[in-house]
C-alpha cells in the first residue's frame, strides 16, 4: 500500500464522519418538533456505511475507504402524546414527536467527532511521513 493511499482512506472516513455529524445534528434539531399526523412526523435518520469493496474486489486496491451508501429513517415508534389543548392536536386530542433519543444522538455525535479527529490525526501523521522521507533526499 502507498503511503498516498492513506489521504484517500483518511478523507473518505473523514466525510463519511462529516455526513454522520449533519445527520445527527438534524437528528437533535427537530427532536422536539410536533405533529399532527404520523406520516407528517420527523424520524429520527441514520448514515449507512460500507467499505469500497469494489476496489478490493477487482484488486485495485490493498486496502480501501469507506462509502455512504445512503441515510434510512428509523423503524422504532413514534412518541404518541395526549394533549387535546395543543394547537397540533389530531382530532382525537394526539399530538405526535419524533422518535429521536437525545442521549443516543448526543452518544453518536460524540463517536463521531472522535473518528472525524482520529483520521484527521491519520492525514497528519502520514504527511508527517512524507515530509520526512522529502528531506532524507536533502542530506
């Protein structure tokens, strides 16, 4: 594996991190939103990560990055809320709230930082790396 290899793996992990902590910070924007109707309802939405295996797979590649294949919404329950006095009210006195856990997002957005820094510090160290094997050639 070439050492430039490592910039692509390290920016591919470094989005991937990047639409992690979008996701999860619209997540925790609209956790508070109500509604009328459960089809109208935020879900809570989550990345779906795969390695580049098409690269390993055809042998382009020793190692390989990470793609976004695509962001889901969550399957888990909607939060149903008596609250008859409520503007957003249905006709039977519910209001509706997104199924999005704060303490889960704020985990998440946690997890997801520290990656984002470790193949920030990745992209670093390999620069590192080739500046010092630029200057072996000076000496």
């Amino acid at each position: 594996m070439s050492l430039f290899n490592v910039f692509d793996i390290s920016a591919t992990g470094m989005s991937a991190q990047s639409v992690r902590l979008n996701t999860t910070a619209s997540n925790i924007a609209n956790a508070d939103s109500v509604s009328s109707s459960v089809d109208k309802t935020y879900r809570a939405r989550q990345p779906v990560f795969a390695a580049q295996l098409q690269k390993a797979a055809t042998g382009q590649e020793q190692s390989v990055g990470v793609d976004v294949l695509g962001i889901v919404e969550s399957n888990k329950p909607l939060i149903m809320q008596y609250s008859p006095n409520h503007p957003m009210a249905n006709k039977d006195g519910y209001i509706f709230k997104p199924n999005v856990n704060i303490i889960e997002e704020m985990t998440n957005m946690i997890s997801a930082s520290r990656s984002y820094q470790t193949n920030v510090q990745l992209a670093e160290s390999a620069k590192s790396m080739v500046n010092k094997t630029l200057l072996l050639g000076q000496r």
